[in-house]
C-alpha cells in the first residue's frame, strides 16, 4: 500500500526546524568568531612579548643598560620573541667590559600556557651567550659580587628549560693577560621558578688543567644581593684532564665526586687517579686519591682539608691551600713507615740509589717563576730513614765491609750470604731551590754512630756532609792493609772515653757514587 506524500504543514515545520538549526550554528560560530576576536584583542593588548615590556624587565633584572639590535615577536607554531645582537652594560657603565653578549635570544612559549598561565614560558634558547667576570680587586668585580648585577624581579616568571649550549665565561685577568676561559659545549637549566632552586646539567671544558668537567645538580634559590650566599649541591667528574698546564708536573687525570654548600664556601670530596704522573723528567708513577677540600668560588681560593695520596702503596697525607693572587700552594704533607726507593723515583730522573723506608712531616711551599719545579719547591719540616741500603752492590759492599772493621764483635767472614748492613738517619731538614739543608744528620749503622750537617742537591744528586763519627774499634779497623797499618800511632789523638774512637768524616760525590772519607786534621 502506497505511503500518502506529506502534508503541506509537515513541510513547512521541516524548513523551519532546519533554518533554527542553521540560525543556532551560525549564532554559536559568530559567538565562537567574537570571543576569538576579542581574546586576540585582549591578549595582543596584554601580549607578553611586546618589546617595550621586554625589554625593561631584562634592564631591571640584570641591573644592566641593554642594547637590542633586532628584535621581532613569533606567532607560529609557538608564541614568543627573538632577540640579536644583545649586549648588557653592567650597572649601565659602558667603560667597562659588558657582562655579557648574547647572539640571539629565542623565547618560546604555547598557546595554553599564554591563556591559562601567562607567566609560564616552554623554553628559553641563548645562543652564542658569552659572559665576563671582571678581574678581582677592581670595583667592576666588588660590584658583581657584592651589591649583585642581577636583581629579583616583581614578574614571578617561570621556565621549563633554558638551553645555552655553547655558552663562553671568562674571568678577566689584568691588562695584558689572556682571561681564564670555561667553554660550555653543553648547558641547560630546568624548572626555573622565583624563589626556587634551578636545576642544572653541564659539560664544561676547562682551562686548568685542560679537560672536560661533566657536572649535574641544583643552584639557589638566587641571592641577587650577595651571590656568595647563593646555596649550590651536586655531583661531577672530571675526564682525563692534561696536568702539563701545571709548571713541573704531567699526567691525565680523572676524578669524580660530590659537592654541597654556598657559592662562597662549598665542600667538595671524592676521588682522583693518575695513572701516568710525572714530576719534570722523573719516573712516570701512578697516583690514587681521596680528597676533601672548599673552594670560594667567588675568588677561586681552596681549602685542602683532607688529601690522601697513594702511590706504589705508599700513603701520603696533605692538608693546606692555593689561595690568594696570584695562587700560592701551601701544604702540610706527612707520610709514614713508605718505601724510600718509590718516592725518590717520583722527584728523580736516575734510577734511585739507595732503599729503605722513611717517615717524614713537612710544610711545603711551591713559589712562582720559571724554574724548574724542584727549584720553585720549598720544604721545611724532619725525616727519619730506616733500614737504609744502596742498590749498587759494589757500594753496599764498602758499607758491609766497614761496619764488619768497627764493631766490636763482627761478624764472622766465613758468612758470604750474611744479610746487608743497614743504616738508620733521621735529621731536620730545610729544602729550597733544589737543596736539602741538613743542620743535624744521625746516622747509625752497626759499630757506627754519627752527626753530620751539610746538603744534599737533588737537581744534580750531590752530597757534602762533615761530622764526628763514633766507632766501637779504634781508627785502625777503620780501614784495611798499609792504611790500618800506617793510623795505628794516631789511635791516642782519636781515643774515645771507654773503647773505640771518635773521628771526622766527609760524605761527598753523588747519590749513586759517594765517598765516605776520614777527615782526620780537619772538617770539608
């Protein structure tokens, strides 16, 4: 059965449903259209990246006069502004170097955040930054760290990111001299809020000792008034860093660690290896360390509280500082029961002659100049030596034979495998350009007790020390064939109270060849 065609009415209601439907759609595309409109009149009206709001906040906040050459905002796909050619006059003075230039400054931000939290920037991209640190003592630099060249700012912007890959800071030195440069490949900051501390990632390239310093942590909050307050936690390692930037000294070293404090007083610890140190032409020796220093980091000076050194197994202790300008090492260094023949090859270019173990304790001072690191080293302090032998053996066999002459009971020479005669020394010493000064050397071996005073130069080796030596036997046994033959008629003049003699003596020659001679009229 055939359905009956609408109604006239049925019709009319049909159009006129329809033509609500449109007059709704285009009533709310209109309303859609309006608000749109206004919200980008509204919001170009309080647009955040306008210049003339721009370019005040960066003035204020860095307390600086601020020259833009180029300058235009950004719409798509993120809202924003770039920024080129920037440079920032510290304090406004333009007689001194900048604090910083800057190639381009990029500022993203995102739709949602510009209408829902406009003071929440996506991200902030420096390239080329490169910031001066004036040299200390001028008034540029009592001014930075002092009253601050960055100021607190009533704006509380927040950042996701800032990255400043490639970022250059140097600390200027006097007029003349090349500023101490720190590159950083890799910079970025992260969560950048008023009042909070940043965090950060970092790989610089540093100068002294030239290598690379990857470090991770957190800075702040910001102390805009006094940067040394500033709080700073974090870890880093040092990779294969040159030591040849030091006079005197070479190697690659690595370390790792922790640090924790104030921009002006923090506490680092961890640990150091140099698998190939060398001092000048010396034997190459590997170094293992654990350390605990404070550094300043507003002057550079460091605290060593608590360094200990371990080379061939032997343990080295310092404590001190490099401190003031331009930076002088001072040390106390102490070490106990350490195998002499290990340390002498670290300061030595020969093989050493001699072996043993030694304690020493001593105030070290390394001066500046050109010289060579032995000539600009100065120690003062004491040292003892114990179970001392040399490692020539036609010079170990002068000292078994003559302890076998002196004592009062020898050993008897059908003994071939009898062990080495060994000696014992201790003494106060004073070392300074390249020479020990020895005021009052004790010496003992069996038969033999002795005090002597002379140098010792470590540069060339050479000894001169004079002094009385007690022997259990008379002179005679001192020496064998026609020499005992011809001192038997002067045992009177060098009788000892009790037994034996009392003599002078001379040790001269070189480490690897001294001659042990008695001086019998008169002192070297």
């Amino acid at each position: 059965m055939a359905s009956s065609p609408p109604s006239v009415a049925t019709e009319q209601r049909r159009t006129t449903s329809g033509k609500h439907k449109r007059q709704i759609i285009e009533l709310v595309l209109f309303t859609a259209l309006v608000l749109a409109l206004a919200g980008i009149a509204v919001m170009l009206h309080y647009w955040p990246f306008r210049y003339r709001e721009v370019h005040p906040l960066l003035e204020h906040t860095f307390r600086s006069k601020v020259v833009v050459k180029r300058y235009h905002r950004t719409y798509f796909p993120h809202p924003g502004y770039v920024a080129e050619g920037i440079t920032f006059y510290r304090l406004g003075d333009l007689q001194i170097p900048p604090l910083a230039t800057l190639d381009r400054m990029t500022v993203v931000g995102t739709w949602t955040n510009l209408i829902f939290h406009p003071h929440e920037l996506y991200e902030i991209r420096l390239g080329g930054l490169h910031v001066q640190i004036p040299p200390p003592g001028t008034q540029a630099r009592k001014k930075d760290f002092g009253g601050g060249v960055v100021a607190s700012s009533s704006q509380k912007i927040q950042i996701e990111t800032i990255v400043a890959d490639g970022t250059t800071l140097d600390f200027l030195a006097g007029a003349g001299k090349s500023p101490l440069r720190f590159r950083f490949p890799t910079l970025q900051v992260h969560n950048i809020h008023q009042g909070q501390p940043l965090a950060f990632s970092a790989r610089v390239l540093i100068p002294k000792p030239q290598g690379t310093v990857v470090a991770n942590g957190s800075i702040g909050p910001f102390r805009p008034n006094d940067y040394g307050e500033t709080p700073l936690s974090g870890t880093y390692s040092l990779l294969r860093a040159d030591l040849s930037s030091f006079d005197g000294v070479a190697g690659h070293a690595a370390a790792s660690g922790r640090y924790k404090g104030t921009f002006s007083d923090f506490e680092t610890s961890g640990r150091l290896s140099v698998p190939d140190f060398r001092v000048a032409s010396a034997h190459e020796v590997r170094l293992d360390s654990t350390f605990f220093v404070t550094i300043n980091g507003t002057n550079g000076d460091i605290q060593i509280r608590n360094v200990q050194v371990r080379a061939h197994g032997n343990l080295i202790t310092a404590s001190g500082s490099v401190a003031g300008r331009p930076n002088k090492l001072s040390l106390l260094i102490a070490t106990k029961d350490s195998r002499l023949e290990d340390l002498l090859s670290i300061i030595q270019e020969s093989n050493p002659s001699v072996k043993g173990r030694v304690s020493f304790h001593a105030a070290v001072r390394l001066n500046d100049g050109r010289e060579k690191f032995l000539q600009r080293l100065a120690l003062k302090g004491g040292i003892s030596l114990d179970r001392i032998t040399f490692t020539k053996p036609e010079t170990q066999q002068k000292m078994n034979d003559f302890a076998a002459h002196v004592q009062q009971d020898p050993p008897a020479n059908s003994q071939p495998d009898r062990p080495a005669t060994t000696a014992a020394a201790s003494s106060p010493t004073i070392f300074r350009e390249g020479v020990a000064y020895f005021d009052d050397v004790h010496i003992t071996l069996p038969g033999t007790d002795a005090h002597l005073h002379g140098t010792f130069n470590l540069i060339n080796t050479r000894i001169h020390l004079t002094g009385k030596v007690a022997l259990q036997q008379n002179i005679s046994h001192a020496a064998t064939g026609w020499k005992s033959v011809l001192l038997k008629p002067l045992i009177p003049f060098f009788h000892k109270k009790g037994s034996g003699a009392l003599v002078s003596i001379a040790v001269t020659g070189t480490a690897e060849q001294p001659k042990i001679e008695q001086n019998l009229l008169h002192d070297k």
